[in-house]
C-alpha cells in the first residue's frame, strides 16, 4: 500500500516521543515522499494563550495538510479551525517515538483520518 505522499506535521518532546501540541519542545515537518523531516522550535512555548492555534498556523505555513494527534492535541478551536482548513489527522492512541510511528506509517498500519474522537479534544479556556 502506497503512503499517501504529503507533509506531516508532529510535535515532539526531547526524547523524540510524539506528544500533545503544548507538551511538545520541537514541531517536526515529516515528508513522506522523500522520508526527510525538519524540526523547528514549538511556537506554543513562546505564548501563554492561543499556543495550540500558534503551532497549527506555522505548520499551515510549511505546506502541512496533516497532524499527528495523540490524545489532547487539540483543543475546542484549534481543533475547529484545523477542520475548516481540511487538516487530516493520524490519531495516537498515546505518546510514541516518532520512529515507531513512521515505521507504522510506510508498513500502512495507521490510517488517515477526517475527525479525531470528540473526547480528546481539550476545552478551550
């Protein structure tokens, strides 16, 4: 099964485990055609509000059209506002290390995604 050839966007803490936006110290731009990925510096840390929205805009800005999304990734609006941008997601059931995930993803074992599930998506304050 041939994986679907787009940007993907995934944040990530300092031992490299995929991880809810405000958790995250780096956001990874993973290109699935060339298998080659870019770590950038989380905007989310820089803020006290708006961070999830902050992150979501500057992988919007690098061409992503998908999010990596374990559980609480979004909260209420940027989960809206990533849906009105037609964002896909790969939705985790818990924190994993990157490369097990893109292992999963070449094998075809995760599926893209329109919605994540209502409960794991955060209240927004």
């Amino acid at each position: 099964m041939e994986v679907f050839k787009v940007k993907i966007a995934a944040v990530i803490d300092n031992e490299e485990k995929i991880v809810p936006i405000v958790e995250g110290v780096e956001i990874r731009i993973y290109n699935t055609e060339t298998s080659e990925y870019i770590d950038f510096p989380n905007p989310a840390l820089e803020l006290d509000e708006g961070r999830r929205g902050a992150t979501l805009n500057f992988a919007d800005s690098k061409g992503v059209t998908v999010f990596v999304a374990p559980p609480e990734t979004f909260c209420e609006l940027s989960y809206d506002k990533a849906r009105k941008e037609q964002f896909k997601f790969y939705h985790l059931d818990s924190k994993v290390p990157f490369k097990q995930f893109a292992q999963k993803l070449v094998k075809g074992e995760i599926k893209l995604q329109e919605t994540l599930p209502k409960p794991e998506i955060v209240p927004s304050n």
